[in-house]
C-alpha cells in the first residue's frame, strides 16, 4: 500500500486517542498492522463521538418505536409522521468542545452539521432550538464563551435564512470551562421523498457536493471524546469552519437533486468526514466503497490521504448516485456554485478501500470500523448525594410577609429565569406564525397545511445532578408538559446527552440512571427516542459539568390557530392549576430560590408522577382543541410564582395582573405546605390556565375524566401580581408587585 505502509511509531495510536487494548484488538481483526492511514481512520470511528463506546449499551434500554415513528436511531435523523402524507425529521446534537475552544465557529459549526443531517433525511429544514450551558457571567472568559456562542449560532442561522424559534438558555458554576451547545433542527418532508445514507448497489457512483476539503477539523471527534486540559485546548485546528453562504446553496442544491430522482442515498460529512459518511452508509447497505482521495476537491496543497479522509471541513454531503444521474448532480452542484465531483464507486467488497493515484493506500472493512468496542464500565454512586440526602429545607427559615416581594424579584431577574429577548432579536426576529423564542414552546405553522409543531428544548441539570434519574425523568416531563401547554400532542424526543468521564465510576453511575429515567419517562409518556447524540468528556481540570441530557421535543397541533399562549388575555377570566402542588420542604429541594437565595444546590428531590403528567398532557391538549383555555403556562424553574409573573408580564393590555388567594389550594396541597414551597418550589406536576369562566366546568370535568386535581386559585386582573394567603382580608398579601416591577425585573438588557 505505498508508503503508507510504514512501520508505526510505537504507541502513536494513544497521540490518536486509541488505548493499547484496542490497537492490540484493531490488529487481532484486522489480521495485520494497520498503516498511518488506516489507524487513523479507526481513530476517529472508534472515538466516544462516533463510536459510542461506553453508552451504546445503556441507549438500548430506550424505547425508540411508536406508531408515529417513521425513522428511528441510527440514521441522520428520526422522521415522526404527522399525517396527510407527512413526517417531521428532527434530531439535537452538541458542540461542545468546539465551543470550549473557539465558540463562534464551535456554536457556528454546530448548527450547520445538524441543519445537514435534516438535509440528509430529504427534508427542507425550516426550524432550530438551542440549548446553551454557560458558567456564572462573573468571570471574563465565561462571558467570551458566552457572548461569541450565541453569535456564532445566531450569525449562521440568519445566513441560512432558518429561524430559531426556541432558546433556553442557563447558567451554573461547573459549566464555567465547558459550555454546552446543544442544537436541534427540524424539517418537513413528504413521505415519498425520504432519503436515508444507504450506500446501495454495486456499481453505483460516489459524489461529493459542497465545499472544499481543507485541513481544518482533522481529529475533531477524537478531540471532542477526551477532557480538555485547560480554559482553551492547544491550538485550533480540531475546530472546523463554517461557511452558511456555503451551506444555504447546498440545502437548495440537495433539495432540488433529490427532486429530481438524482440521489439514492444521501450523508452529511460532520465527525469524521468522509471515513465515517463513507463508512457509515455502506455499513449499512452490506456494501463497500472504493474512494479515489485524488479526486475530492481540496483547498489546500499536499494534502495526505489520511487528512482527506479525517478532514472534517463543513458544508460537504456524501452522494450516492446512479451512473446515469451523474451529469445531473455535476450541472446542479455547479449551478448554485459548489465543488462538485466523482471520488469513488460503491462495490461488494465489504471494505472502505481508499486510493491515491489509483494505489490502495487504505483497506478496512466497513463493519469493523463502524463497530467500536463497547464497554461496561464500573458503576458507583458519588459521595457526594449522601450529604445531598442529608440535606433538607427544614433547616431553611420561611422568609418574613415582607420578604416575598424581593425575593420575587430576585428570581425574574436572576440569568436562569430572565428573558433573553433582547439577546433573540439577534437571531433575526420572528417569523410569521411563530410564537416567541422566550415563552418555553416555538411554534411554526406547516406551510400548506393548517397544522403547527411545537418544539422545545429542556433540562435542568441541577435536578439531574441531585438525582439523575429523577431529574431525567422531570426534564422529559417538562418538555412534554411544555409542548403540551401550547395544545400541542407530545410526539417524540430526540436527546443530547452531555456527562463528564465515563471512565470514573461516579460520571457513569449519572449517566446509567440518568437514561433509565429517561426510559421511564418515555416510556410512560408515549414519547419514544428516535435519536440523538452523546457527548461525554466535559470536563476540565478535573471538574465536570452538570450531568445535562437535554430533552429536544416536538408536538403536534392539527390546527395551529388554536395555539395556546402562556401571556394571560382578558382580565375578569378565571386562574386555575391543573395538577399537584407539594408546598413543603422537600419542594425546595433543587429549587433555583434555594440556590439564590439561600445558597444551596442540595436536597433528594422527588420523583415525577408521570401518570399524573399524563393525565395533566391530556386535559392541556384536550381543553386546547376544544378552545377552552385562554392562557396555559407549565409550572418549572422559578415555581408557581415565577410561572404566575410571567403569565402577567407577557400578558395583553388590560390583562398583566393576577389576584390569587393560596387558601383556594386547601385540601390540594400538603397539610405541611410552606409558602415558599408552594410559590418557588420546582418539583411539582402542575400548570396554570386562564380561563372565560363560563368554561369552568367544562374544564373541571376534563380534569376529573382525566384524574387530574383542578383548583381555581383566582382572577387575571388589569395589573399587578397579588398574591394571599387567603381571600379574606387585604393584610394577609404576601406578594404585591406591579407589572411594571415585574417586566423590569425580567427583561435584561443585552
């Protein structure tokens, strides 16, 4: 094989990020030495990024069919059907390394390769969410990362003309040298003109279309499955760069070769570039390819084979085509200006057989790259939730009447709960028929048809870090019930999840419980997992991040008109909660009130009853269709509270205020309810509605068909949030604050 022959450097395979173990377990397959180019090719596909080395097992434990699942794991991207002949592909992925480095092209990047995965699936992408980790905005280099993420996302996306319809973004302290870039993208498409990467029939002819390659992102999946070693990795060229101009021409050109029957099978170039698109698409078809590196288009002189292949340049899509198609491909590529070509031809032979000049520098079979080794590793749960169990807000003193509007305050204006409004209108502001990107849902309406879909993206990786199963499980019922809380029917999950080393018995034991109550959730949610991603390794210097599976949801509404917003309507209309709120100590637990106001990330939170979620998911849909509620809000991070201001805050004129009496809640909440618990805990099955009160029982009787608590708590008023322990007397307020208290608490200025 030339002189890619050579005898390797002793242990060079470690400077790739392989273990001796598995080098020795690459020769024993392989049946000889890998050479340079072929250790690299095994390098990056058997990386935790690409190869899922030690969370393949554990994925397995996640329901992942549904009646309404057209495409599930293992492609680009899951496809749910949303009738009439259409489907919805959607899928989140991370960036995070990328953004740890260099976070404008790292958040940039990531929206262009999960933009190309939903191109892959023959879907026009029309919609993204995000999900931003950052740490504490006290130091210098967070507020970079910050600042630069977010307007390396926004710039790409304006560029690509796809708006961003929901955002959520948080702050904590184990984030502040890992950022987390999570980004989702979904995509309309007719049934009949799904494509998958099926690298099918021999004969057939391998193309690439888009940009050039380049040296840039060479190893970057490797580098994104190992800690980083400081505030910034060594040197930047792991980290690829992005061109949207590129990528908004691709989406169009693809689009229109799919169209017209040019395409058999289709595949983004993200990790690994075209060793694993290469790799990938004929594993799954039983084929081979034969790749010639001296016809891929480069961008650079002297390029080697095995930087070819482990280039991870962006903008670039895998074609397989038939021979008779191939002048088509070449006269559309070039007309929306691309760098279009033939780099090989799919065969039988099993192999990803790699040429230069017509010499075979590399041969490996496909099955063996694409099936990494897969560890169990050992599991031990940290030491630290024994003192979190230890923990409990009894020792928390309920604050004084005169406390409650301050401490109000504090929270709508704390990072985690304050709008980020004024940092969306970077993204281009809103498009028609979608709702706003700070009020939990995005909705846009699916042109040519009445239907709308509801996306969000969630998790609140303190829960999980206190309890990862049952912070997994609220984060999926959260997602579902903020779906929900728009009218629209919870449909599937795609999930991002991002831990820290798996090697350490601690990090694996968050991540095993947390996909087992993201397998409960699910699995009593109807929401089966139709993909996603894993990315392991945040950490540096020893600290990780947050165990953070971020929850990407998508919903369906028949009828987008009947939308239902979270700002209340009319004053005079009625206030309700519809499910179950706790009130005591344990409410606290987790609770962004006890962080900020007291401190402390502590407490054994409690589980969700999610066949009371289901229920609540039930009546929210089902009131919707009916045209029953004016308003509805899910209850989360902030508490009710929280939940109650911001439905003033987003309120029409003559409806941003609230007159609520906490006695209403008497044999609903606990004997021992606090009322800090009750207006700041988190932890609790439960939204509010607002509602014409000529509707009540018609609510009241959904509520009991379902077997779901309902309990008006108050009247939407003109302005102002009040809150009482009672109706009785105007001495037993504990909460009066104005709107306009309210709005400037909460809208930060960027």
């Amino acid at each position: 094989m030339s002189n890619h022959n050579e005898t390797l450097r002793d242990g060079i395979w470690r400077e790739m990020g392989l273990k001796d173990d598995e080098y020795r377990l690459i020769v024993d397959r392989l049946g000889r030495e890998p050479n340079f180019t072929e250790l690299g090719m095994f390098a990056v596909m058997w990386s935790e990024h690409c190869g899922y080395k030690h969370s393949k097992k554990l994925l397995q434990k996640l329901p992942v069919t549904g009646p309404q699942i057209l495409v599930g794991p293992g492609e680009n991207a899951g496809v749910v059907d949303i009738g009439d002949g259409l489907g919805v592909a959607f899928k989140i992925e991370s960036h995070n390394h990328p953004c740890a480095v260099e976070p404008y092209e790292g958040a940039a990047t990531g929206v262009g390769g999960i933009v190309r995965d939903i191109l892959a699936m023959g879907s026009r992408p029309v919609a993204l969410a995000s999900c931003f980790r950052f740490g504490t905005l006290e130091g210098e280099r967070a507020s970079f990362l910050f600042s630069q993420a977010v307007k390396g996302a926004a710039d790409y996306g304006n560029t690509l003309g796809i708006p961003t319809i929901s955002t959520d973004i948080m702050f904590a302290g184990p984030y502040i040298l890992n950022p987390l870039c999570n980004v989702l993208c979904a995509g309309i498409l007719r049934h009949q003109d799904l494509h998958k990467g099926l690298a099918a029939g021999a004969g057939n002819v391998v193309m690439v279309v888009g940009n050039t390659t380049g040296r840039d992102g060479i190893h970057g999946c490797t580098f994104a499955s190992d800690e980083l070693e400081g505030s910034q990795a060594e040197g930047t060229s792991t980290v690829a760069k992005g061109d949207p101009e590129i990528e908004r021409r691709l989406i169009e050109a693809c689009l229109e070769m799919m169209a017209q029957g040019a395409v058999l099978g289709i595949q983004d170039m993200g990790a690994a570039g075209i060793t694993s698109s290469g790799a990938e698409t004929a594993a799954r078809a039983g084929t081979g390819l034969a790749i010639e590196v001296s016809k891929v288009p480069v961008s650079e002189e002297g390029m080697t084979p095995y930087e070819i292949m482990l280039s991870e340049s962006q903008e670039r899509m895998l074609l397989i085509v038939s021979p008779d198609k191939v002048d088509t491909v070449m006269e559309i590529g070039n007309k929306w200006g691309l760098s279009v070509a033939e780099i090989g031809v799919v065969n039988d032979s099993g192999n990803l057989q790699v040429f230069e000049n017509g010499v075979k520098v590399a041969d490996v079979p496909v099955n063996l790259l694409t099936q990494a080794p897969v560890y169990d590793p050992e599991s031990e749960e940290p030491g630290y939730m024994k003192t979190i169990r230890g923990f409990s807000a009894s020792s928390v003193p309920v604050p004084e009447v005169h406390e409650f509007n301050g401490i109000l305050i504090r929270l709508l204006g704390s990072p985690n709960i304050a709008s980020k409004q004024a940092l969306y209108s970077r993204h281009g502001g809103e498009p028609d028929g979608v709702q706003g990107w700070d009020k939990g849902t995005g909705i846009f309406k699916v042109e040519g048809t009445s239907k709308g879909l509801a996306v969000t993206t969630k998790c609140n990786g303190r829960l999980v870090y206190l309890s990862p199963r049952a912070g997994t499980q609220w984060a999926v019922a959260h997602a579902a019930r903020t779906v929900a809380a728009s009218g629209a029917v919870p449909l599937a999950i795609s999930n991002c999840l991002n831990f820290g080393n798996p090697e350490k018995p601690e990090i694996f034991w968050q991540l095993e419980h947390s996909v087992q109550g993201m397998a409960e959730a699910c699995d009593a949610l109807g929401t089966p997992v139709t993909g996603g991603n894993v990315s392991l390794y945040n950490e540096t210097q020893g600290q990780p991040v947050c165990p953070t599976p971020v929850i990407g949801m998508v919903g369906l509404l028949d009828d987008a008109a009947k939308v239902v917003t979270p700002g209340f309507k009319a004053s005079g209309h009625k206030i309700a909660i519809i499910g179950k709120i706790f009130g005591d100590n344990q409410s606290l637990h987790g609770s962004e009130y006890l962080e900020l106001i007291h401190g402390a990330v502590a407490g054994d939170i409690r589980y969700p009853d999610l066949e009371m979620e289901k229920g609540i998911i039930n009546v929210l849909v089902g009131g919707a269709k009916e045209g029953l509620f004016a308003s509805a809000h899910s209850v989360s991070i902030g508490g009710l509270a929280v939940t109650l201001a911001q439905s003033c805050v987003w309120g029409e004129a003559g409806a941003r205020g609230a007159n609520i009496a906490l006695g209403s809640l008497h044999g609903i909440i606990e004997v021992s309810h606090r009322p800090d618990g009750v207006l700041f805990g988190e932890c609790d099955s439960v939204a509010i509605v607002s509602f014409d009160p000529q509707y009540e029982h018609k609510i009241e009787e959904l509520c009991r068909s379902e077997g779901v608590t309902f309990a008006v708590i108050g009247t939407v008023t003109q302005d102002g949030l009040v809150v009482k322990r009672c109706s009785a007397c105007a001495e037993a307020e504990i909460v009066n604050l104005s709107y306009k208290q309210m709005a400037d608490a909460f809208y930060i200025r960027a």
